[in-house]
C-alpha cells in the first residue's frame, strides 16, 4: 500500500523520487544545499526543506524583478 505523507503544502509518495540528473546539478545541489541528489531523493524533510528554500528564492526574486521593473517604467 502506497502512503502519502503531506507536509506544508508537498505530497510525496513512499516510493521515493526518481530523479535524473548530471554532474553540473549534482555540483550545484551540494553547492546550494549541502546535499546530493541521492540524499535527497530519500530523505522526505530534506525534500521539504529545498523545495521551502527554493520556493522562498524564487518569491524574493520576483518581488525584485516587480519592483525593478517599476523603477524602470516610471
């Protein structure tokens, strides 16, 4: 039976994550995260805590961009 544990707004399955990925992304996850991709993979609070990461970085960013762009167009 396949269990699904939902925690802030993620879902994963038990069954793990299947993930490819290169050695650039495997550089760059350990750079960013202190993690690999295959600790990752199988571990549900580390997933959970780079997607909040990731998830935060992207929202700062795009409020930077809005507020570029409205210096720019004014």
């Amino acid at each position: 039976m396949m269990e699904n544990k939902r925690r802030d707004g993620f879902i994963i399955s038990d069954n793990g994550l299947d993930l490819t990925y290169t050695s650039d992304m495997e550089k760059a996850m350990h750079q960013a995260h202190g993690i690999g991709y295959a600790e990752y993979a199988s571990d549900i609070d580390k997933i959970i805590e780079v997607e909040q990461k990731r998830e935060l970085s992207h929202q700062k960013n795009h409020k930077m961009v809005a507020e570029l762009n409205k210096q720019v167009h004014k």
